[in-house]
C-alpha cells in the first residue's frame, strides 16, 4: 500500500515517474493525488461548445472519421500523407499523419477513433498534426493506437464496446497535458496509484467537517478522480473547496502571527520634532479619513512590536502625506525609514514631492535647513556610479533619514545605520520575499515596521487571501479641492468624428493653459515591452483574451506620437514617454513635462501610477480594450489632481455591443475604485488576480473562487484563528497549506 509522502517511482516505476516529475513537477503520491482534472469529458471531448483554442494547446477529441483522405507531397510523389476528417466537429477538425505506411488501413471512413494532440490552423481549419490516437470500435476487439492513449485502456479488461463505454463515460476527467505527458497517461498513472492508495488521513477536525456537511478527505480525493455520480464529484469539489481556502489561510495565519511574536522598534510620537513641524505647515487640513488612519498608525508605530498594515487609498485620495507623517515619527524616534517604488518614475516622484512638502526640514548640513532637518536619499538603478555611492553614504552613514529607491535597494551593497520603518508602494508589484529582504536590513533582533500602500481598491475576498497577514486601513475621502473627473467612451469605428473631436478638446484645453496625456498600449511594432511596460502589456492580453474578441492591431506609442506630431497636434509641443527610455531620459520627460514645457505626453502604461502634474486635465487612451478595468481606472487618476475638471476618453475600435465596449462603458459610467474592483474580480481568472509566483509561473487555485467564495474564506480564516491558538503546528492544516508556502514548490506567500 501507498502513503502520501511515497515517491511515485515507489507506485508508478522509475519511466512514469520520471516524465511526470519532468514535464508536470509532480514527485510524491500526494502530488499527483492533488494534481485535479480541469474538466470532465463531455461529448466525449475535452473541447467545450463555443471554446476558442489556441495554437499549441492540447486538446483530445473522441468521434467518427467522416473521411480518411490519402494524399502525396508535392514535388516528393513517392511520399504519402493521410488526412481524416472528423464527422461531428463544427468548426471543422481534421488530423494529418505523415508516412501513414500501417494507419491507411486502419484510421478509415467509419472508424470510431480518439485523437489527442496540439492544436494548429490551417487555412481556417482546426488540424492535428500526427496526434495520438485510439480506434475504439475495432473490428477484432483489439487496442490499437499509439501507446500513449492505450496505456490507460490496458488498465481495464473491457474490450470492444466495453472498451468503448470506457471513454465514454460523462465523468472521464480530463487533465492538464504537455505533448509528453498527455491527459490519458495521468489518468492510468492515478488510477494504478488509487488501487494501492492508503485511507488518506483527515486534516480538517471533525467538527467543522461535520458543521458544514463536508465529505471526508479521503472520500473527495477519490471521486473527484474517479466517481460516475455528478452529486458525488459536486460535494468533492465542495470539499476540496474548503481545502484550498484553509491551506491558504493557515499560511496567512501562521505567518502573521510569527511577526506578531517579533520586535519591533518602538517610537513614541513627540510633539516637538519634525512630524509636528510638518504637520504645522502643511499648506492643507488633512481630511477626517487621513487624520484617523495617522492616528491608528501613529499608535502602531509607539508599539514594540512591528506593524503590518496596508493602506488602501483612492487614486488621489493623500496616502503619500500619511506615510511621510508616519516617516517623520519614526525619524523623531532615531529611526530611519525605506520607500520601495516598482518604477524609477516613481521613485523619482516620491523624491520629488516628500522633498517639496519637508522644505527646509529635507535639508540636514545645507544652508537655511532647520536645525533639526534630516535628508532624503535617492537610489535607482540607472543612476550613475558616483550617484549611487553618494546615496549609499548617506544611508550608511544614517545623515538621509528618508531613503527613497527602486529594487537597487534589495542590494546587498545598500547598508542602513539603523531601518525602522518600510513603505512599500504600489505592494501589488512585490513580493513578500522582497519586502522582508528590505526589512532585514534592520538592526539585529529588530524587525522594522511595515506599511504597504496601493491605489488599486481590492475586493475584500482578495484581502482575505493574498493580503490576509496585513491589517487594512481604508481612504476613500478625496482631498478638498479636488475637481471630478468625466469619463466618456468613444467607439472610433461607430463615431469617428468623435475622436476627432478629442485632438481638438485637447488644443483647446493646451490654449487655456492645461496639459495632456495620450495612452497607447504598446511602444512599436518590433520590440518587446520592457520591465515596467511588461506587466502591463500582459494585463492587456490577458483583459482580451477574457473577451474572446479580436479587433484590429493597436496603434503603438511610436506611432501615434508621429501621428499627432504630423498633422493632429502638429502645433502643439510633444513628448514621448515609455519604459523602454534609459533613466535619465525618462526623469528628463518628465521632469520637461512638469515644468509646462511639453503640452501633450504620450506615452504607455508606465506613467500608471505616482506620476502628479496637477496642470494635466485631459487623457486620451487608445485601444482601450486593451487594458484591465483597474488599469483603466489607474491612468484616469493621473488626471484630476488640481483645481480644474478634467476629462477622460477611453477610445476602441470594438462595437459598443461588445464585451469590452460594455466594460468600457462600466468604467465611465462611475468613479468608485472598490465598485470598479469588483467588477475586474468577476471579469478575470483567479490566476490574473492572484498574480505570479517568483518563478514566473501563474499562481493557480483550481476550485477557490475570489468571486464567489466569500463566505467560505470567512469560514476558513476563522477556523485556522481557533486551531492556531491552541495547536499551532497543527499537522492537517500544515498539509493543506504546503502547496502554498513549500519554497521549492509554490511561493504563493510571495505574492502577498
């Protein structure tokens, strides 16, 4: 018999196991118990009605060969191909099978056959290149086919239409294949590993299985495999449910109390050091929801032990100013502090604006600094030699009690005189291995204390999940004087005039003395996106693909600059802007535009987020449909950020009946971030949202919906509290959250 931590050379022998190691990542018996089928067979296919296949995809098709076509390559007659077409297959699907010597006889009109192989296209129709196959209605009763697909027919004793009913079942799960491993050889391997499988052991307590009418785990690991009836694989994909989101919860559970039990560097709030010289001249009242957030942080920093918190804010809604405050406290303390930015854009603004908002308080050692000023340190990647040794000094040497800078600052060279504090900006765009590298840096025994900041509103059953070790604070109140935003969509095929009209509201809005920004998705037609323009880029696929439409190629930066440069805002003063530009170059556009000396920005995704020039009241996107719903939402809030109204147009070539015309339309049709946000979750995979593991491969969740399960996930984080506080190395649970927190597996935590 077999246990769960087995090796499956053990169960399977050393060639099965070695391929499902190799091609899947698949070692143990519990492994491969784990490794769910992604769909069950249904029309004896794993193709589902209406389902688009890409190219490359493996896919398995069970049916009637309407007619098997011998054929010979031009200019080689001596050499023959055999082509079948598949009788009930719309759009039409047909398999070629080169060299067909000993098929020509046997894949004929009228045979019942099994193809599985990847997916092309040729002249519009589906095609199979030398799949594997099976013949199931064969005359002699006998299995014949390639061994990949016969393999699992020998696990059975049936033949002929026996044989056949076992292919046929609603049930057959189907699996997720490479051209090595295809989906019947994981379905013999799980089925020669179940025959031999112990009882597998429970690891939720009884009561809560009992509570909720769960199967047991045992019973779920079975018929999600293997069993005939709906009801039962329904209540075992139920039960499997509940595994996911307390797997994920005990990882959340366990960490967030492992920092609880950690030192952090108390700093009491003074009221006669730089917070309260900041706070005296603000040229500003803070709102009521920035002034109750500061307080609940200013009390979590005078604790000795570290905060973690995140802190939500709408686009423009002031969170730069809570975390500068909360800085200056820690400053007081002795302390120093660490900004992390995803751009050097970014980080370029944050310097910029926390520089202008201290004045004289940024300004330790130089004529006209208060006596009790500190400094604000810079370090980015593209800086100079010199520059990032000047930086690195006054970090060292503890003179730059802000120190502000792009991932150079994870590098081992950057030493701290003493890390109290690490903000994190924009946390979607980091990794939980990142922020504790930078939190390391701290002194011995101290573990500095945490705020991590986003823009982009998460649904709650999100902050549940990737962010559950971190308590949240919400700003939803915008700052006083700030003028709406108008949103309007403009279908350029329906209404071209319209679009028209926008370069023309833009040189009107460039007269009265304002700035714009025009958005494209993409820099030119050769190049790949760079680091920062990649994320993005890959939203915007992944935000197409989700609408199954396909309109004509965007307009890339490139060309639409030259475009507008031409003829459409010809007289206007032009810059352009992407993440392919070196550093410097960058900080000059920007910088450039600024200072007014450019009227209109184009440029891509990279001036998303912390880009602030409160003159730019008008943004066109082009392609729009290109990009996420809070993407979108992120671009409108570069705008608005001064005293005049200010105006979005979201542009696409795709009908207003379309999918992404209606999406499009939800995104003007309000303001609200966190409506906005819900709307994305329902709209993308688990897999977009739940981002990336540090490898780079997609972070899965096979049954756990952030959608639709809130109430689960509530169950789930309230039962790993209870278990937690009485028996924290709890075995069960530890089984369930080890696909999300083994480092050489999944770093789902990462992500968090």
């Amino acid at each position: 018999m077999a246990k769960l931590d087995d090796s499956l050379h053990f169960v399977l022998g050393k060639k099965a196991a070695d391929n499902l190691e190799e091609h899947l990542g698949l070692r143990t018996v519990n492994d491969l118990l784990r490794y769910f089928p992604r769909k069950y067979s249904d029309a004896m296919t794993v193709r589902g009605e209406g389902e688009d296949l890409e190219v490359g995809e493996h896919v398995t098709f069970v049916d009637v060969i309407d007619a098997a076509e011998l054929k010979r390559v031009r200019n080689q007659p001596s050499r023959e191909f055999l082509v079948v077409t598949l009788r009930d297959r719309r759009p039409k699907v047909t398999a070629t099978f080169f060299n067909p010597k000993y098929l020509k006889n046997t894949l004929v009109e009228g045979a019942k056959v099994m193809l599985s192989g990847e997916v092309g296209y040729y002249r519009g129709t589906m095609q199979l290149t030398h799949p594997a196959f099976m013949v199931l209605n064969s005359a002699s009763g006998k299995k014949i086919g390639t061994k990949s697909l016969t393999s699992v027919a020998s696990t059975t004793d049936a033949t002929g239409d026996e044989l056949l009913a076992e292919f046929e079942k609603d049930y057959f799960p189907i699996y997720g294949a490479t051209a090595k491993v295809q989906t019947w050889d994981i379905y013999a391997c799980v089925r020669q590993m179940l025959a031999v499988l112990d009882p597998v052991p429970e690891t939720l307590p009884e009561w809560f299985v009992r509570e909720h009418n769960l199967m047991s785990e045992d019973e779920a690991l079975r018929a999600v495999h293997l069993s005939e009836n709906a009801e039962d694989r329904d209540r075992a994909i139920e039960r499997l449910t509940f595994d996911e989101a307390v797997g994920l919860q005990w990882g959340l559970v366990v960490r967030r109390h492992s920092e609880l039990s950690a030192s952090g560097p108390p700093a009491k709030r003074r009221g006669d050091g730089l917070m309260a010289a900041m706070m005296a001249q603000l040229p500003f009242e803070l709102t009521t929801g920035q002034r109750e957030v500061l307080e609940v942080i200013s009390a979590e920093l005078s604790a000795p032990r570290p905060m973690n918190r995140m802190l939500q804010g709408e686009v423009g809604s002031g969170k730069t100013v809570v975390s500068l405050l909360a800085m200056l406290q820690m400053i007081d303390a002795g302390y120093q502090c660490a900004l992390l930015a995803p751009t050097e854009v970014l980080a370029a603004q944050h310097a910029l604006s926390i520089r202008s908002m201290l004045g004289p308080l940024a300004t330790a050692g130089e004529l006209g600094g208060a006596d009790n000023a500190t400094r604000v340190a810079l370090l980015t990647g593209s800086m100079t030699a010199q520059q990032k040794r000047d930086a690195r000094r006054e970090v060292a040497s503890g003179e730059a009690g802000i120190v502000i800078g792009t991932h150079a600052l994870l590098q081992d060279t950057v030493e701290f005189d003493n890390l109290g504090m690490v903000v994190v900006d924009e946390q979607h765009r980091f990794g939980v291995e990142q922020r504790d590298r930078l939190r390391a840096k701290a002194p011995e025994g101290i573990t500095p204390h945490l705020l991590v900041m986003t823009a982009t509103p998460i649904p709650r059953t999100v902050a549940l999940t990737i962010y559950g070790d971190l308590e949240t604070s919400i700003l939803r109140e915008l700052p006083r004087g700030r003028q709406p935003i108008t949103t309007n969509t403009i279908f350029q095929t329906q209404k071209p005039a319209w679009l028209e009209r926008a370069w023309a509201r833009i040189a009107e809005e460039v007269k009265a003395g304002r700035q714009a920004y025009v958005v494209a998705s993409r820099i030119d037609e050769d190049d790949k996106p760079s680091d920062e323009d990649k994320k993005d880029d890959g939203k915007a696929k992944k935000a197409k693909k989700a609408t199954k439409e396909q309109g004509p190629p965007p307009v890339t930066v490139v060309e639409m600059f030259a475009r507008l440069q031409r003829g459409l805002l010809s007289d206007l003063r032009l810059g352009l802007m992407h993440g392919r530009l070196s550093g410097d170059e960058k900080a000059a556009v920007m910088s450039a535009f600024r200072r007014g000396e450019i009227d209109v920005l184009v440029c891509t995704t990279v001036i998303e987020v912390g880009v602030d020039v409160p003159n730019a009241t008008v943004m066109v996107v082009m392609d729009a449909d290109r990009f996420g719903i809070s993407q979108l939402h992120q671009l409108r809030g570069r705008i608005g950020r001064g005293e005049h109204p200010s105006l979005c147009l979201l542009v696409t070539k795709l009908p207003e009946s379309s999918k992404a015309g209606q999406r499009l339309k939800a995104v003007a049709g309000t303001l609200d971030g966190f409506a906005l946000a819900d709307l994305d979750l329902r709209e993308r995979s688990e897999g977009d949202v739940l981002g990336y593991y540090q490898s780079g491969r997609p972070i899965t969740l096979r049954f756990l919906s952030l959608a639709e399960h809130l109430e689960i996930i509530l169950a789930a984080k309230e039962l790993c509290e209870t278990v937690y506080e009485s028996d924290p190395l709890n075995p069960g649970m530890a089984t369930l959250s080890a696909p999300f927190v083994d480092t050489d597996r999944v770093q789902f935590l990462d992500m968090s």
